[in-house]
C-alpha cells in the first residue's frame, strides 16, 4: 500500500479543493499510473464542510483507477491511522471510501479470530 500525504491544505473548503486539485491529484495520479495497486490518500482532519470534495475526489481517482483501490483517511492519531491502514490493506474489496478517524471511540471494530 502506498500513503500520499496532503498537507497543509487551506483552511476554506474551496481553497483547500483548488490546492488538492492543483498540487496534490498530480501526485496521485503519478502514483496510480506507475502500477500501485492501493493508495490511501491521508488528509489532516477536517469538519463537515471538506467532507463533500474530500469524498469526491477519492471516489473519481478510485473509479478511474479501477481495479486498483484509493481510499482517504481525514485525522487520527498515529495510532489510529496504521490500524486503519492495516484494515485497508487486508480488505481488498474497499475502494472509494473518505473514512473521518477520531483519536477516541469505541475501540476495535473488528476482533482478529485467536
């Protein structure tokens, strides 16, 4: 799996979406065109409004890129953001997906068979 960080970002919505588009999909698109099969884009957090071009973008380099998968992860702490990674990894129907991470929770979703 390869990991494309995209930071910093502004912090209005649409600046952020024109700073992505601008600086950041070309860097995707290189990745993805070279033969990686999995991209997680990792955004910093974000509120509701980067959700939508956050979602969107993920969804449009996904189904351009099929069978390959890209997925995005917004926020986390470190933690959080390798267990997810390592999720992703092993779940190779996920693809298209802006999952939001939260430093706290619930715990495991998904306890490992023993």
């Amino acid at each position: 799996m390869v990991t494309l960080e995209i930071q910093p970002l502004p912090n209005l919505p649409s600046a952020a979406a024109a700073t992505f588009h601008h600086e950041f999909l070309p860097q995707a698109q290189a990745i993805l065109t070279s033969g990686a099969q999995c991209l997680t884009l990792l955004f910093g957090a974000g509120d509701q409004t980067h959700r939508n071009w956050r979602l969107a973008a993920v969804q449009a380099l996904a189904l351009e890129h099929a069978p390959g998968r890209v997925n995005a992860l917004a926020g986390g702490n470190t933690a959080t953001v390798a267990a997810t990674l390592a999720y992703l990894e092993a779940a190779d129907g996920v693809t298209g997906q802006y999952i939001p991470l939260a430093d706290f929770g619930a715990g495991p979703v998904i306890q490992p068979l023993e």
